[in-house]
C-alpha cells in the first residue's frame, strides 16, 4: 500500500515525493519502475526532486495518521499503491492530486465515478488482476488436469479484493468442476497454519490470491508450496523467481513447471510501475 508525496519545482530537490508501501521488501522492484516514470517525464532523484519513504509494515491503521500528515506537510501529489491507502488519502484532502496503481476496480470500489473520467482529485492505473483470475485458474487446469480439490488463499483484511477474487474463483471452479476450499489468512502464522492443515487435508492445486500480504510473504508461501509439492498459482512474476511453481498474472506473469515456463508477451505490474510514475507527473 502506499501514500505519498510532492512534486518538485525545477531545479529545486527540497520538495519531496512520498511513497508508503506496506513494506519496502514486498515493494523493492516496483519502486524502480516508478522511479524511471518519473526519470522519463524529466524528474530525476537528487537532482531535481527527493522521494523520501514511509512504511506502514502492513498496519492499515496507521494509513489515516500517515496521510494526514502529509497533508499537514503540505504535498503537491499523494501516490498510493492500494485501496486502503486511496481511500486514507481520499479522507484526508478532497484538495491535493491523489495517484493510485492497484489490482481492484476504482470504479466499484467507489474511489473514483468512472474510469474515462475519474472527477475528484483522484486518477490512476488498474492493472485489471481481478479479470485474470479465470485466466489463472484455465491455465492451473492445463497444468494440472486431474485437479479436483482447490485450495484458496484470500486475505480477509482486505475485503474488497478478497470478495472479487472469490467472486471470480467460484465463477470459474464451477464451469470447470473444482471444489473450492477456502482459506482466510491474514498474517504469517496463519499462512504457517494453513499448510499445516494440508498435512491432513492435502489440495490438488493452490490458488493465491494478490495482495500486498501475500506479495510480501512469497518466499514462505512459495517455499510451504514446495515442501508439500502443490501446484500454485500467484499473482506475479516474483512469486516464480522465489520459487514458485506456477505464475499468471502481473510483471510478466507465467506459468513455471520444472521444465518449462509461458510468459506474457506484455508488461504489468512491476514494468507498469514506470506509467505509474509518469501519471504523477
């Protein structure tokens, strides 16, 4: 999630952009391709803007006082990366320019009227995730044909996703004969907890859902998926470059199996971080 910042005159490094992710390890790589939107629009760090960082660790308490604060401090531009941090953004300036990127509808979510023309002091990027979900589980079908018992992970903190992705999982697992269990974590240790149910109850193949969470805690997702030998499918690309076994989705998602790997021919996500960066300037 994030909440951010200001942009700087020409020439002057003073002013800051802020940038609030839930976490700077689940956000490393996106940050780079906000930074080049940026370069390409002819903001370049240390030069003539700062980008100064702040971290919500995933407490999503904590996005109302943050946002406020930078109104308090007066910033030209808030970017957000998540529905939580948009919406805190949103109650705290009906004023300052809000930038969002993020996986959800803006439209159902209420953030903004429409997308051709957002009215307000919000705009931004949806990267259309929730409209990959039957593509995901098409592509976890092919994979693994026998499949019959699904696993589905979903992060009840974040409802709006969490009832998109199900909404779109359900969908899907019917036309294709899957039976659905449904799994709510929303920390580590229920993440821990989750597998080790499959010691008794073992799925055939393990759908994740996206989410700053589950973006941050990919090495242990990935890494339980393989101690039990489960097919996954994640959101992203660096769920496989953690050792996932299957992708589809943002940053050039694809499928991995131990010998092969279908890749998306287009950017998202990570690579769409740069347009992300240009839409604040």
């Amino acid at each position: 999630m994030a909440a951010g910042g200001a942009r700087a005159a020409a020439g002057d490094a003073g002013d800051r952009i802020f940038l609030h992710p839930t976490s700077f390890e689940a956000f490393e790589e996106n940050l780079r391709g906000f930074r080049r939107g940026l370069k390409e629009t002819g903001y370049v760090e240390g030069e003539n803007i700062a980008i100064e960082f702040r971290w919500a660790d995933g407490q999503i308490d904590r996005l109302p006082q943050l946002a406020a604060d930078l109104v308090r401090r007066r910033v030209a531009v808030i970017a957000t990366a998540s529905p939580p941090a948009a919406f805190a953004a949103k109650e705290a300036s009906a004023t300052i320019p809000i930038v969002f990127g993020m996986a959800q509808d803006p439209v159902k979510l209420g953030l903004v009227a429409s997308l051709a023309r957002p009215g307000g002091n919000l705009t931004g990027i949806n990267f259309l995730l929730a409209e990959l979900t039957a593509k995901r589980l098409e592509l976890l079908r092919e994979m693994v044909p026998a499949a019959k018992r699904l696993a589905v992970l979903v992060n009840p903190n974040q409802v709006s996703n969490m009832e998109s992705t199900l909404q779109e999982v359900r969908a899907g697992a019917r036309a294709m004969g899957l039976h659905i269990r449904v799994l709510n974590v929303g920390t580590s240790r229920e993440i821990d907890a989750a597998f080790a149910g499959f010691e008794h109850e073992r799925p055939d193949a393990l759908f994740v859902s996206s989410g700053t969470l589950f973006t941050g805690r990919r090495v242990q997702l990935t890494q339980w998926a393989a101690h039990h030998r489960i097919p996954a499918s994640y959101a992203g690309r660096e769920y496989v470059e953690a050792g996932g076994l299957m992708s589809y989705g943002k940053q050039h998602g694809g499928s991995l199996s131990s010998v092969r790997r279908l890749c998306r021919s287009y950017p998202q996500g990570r690579e769409a971080r740069g347009p992300a960066g240009g839409a604040v300037e």
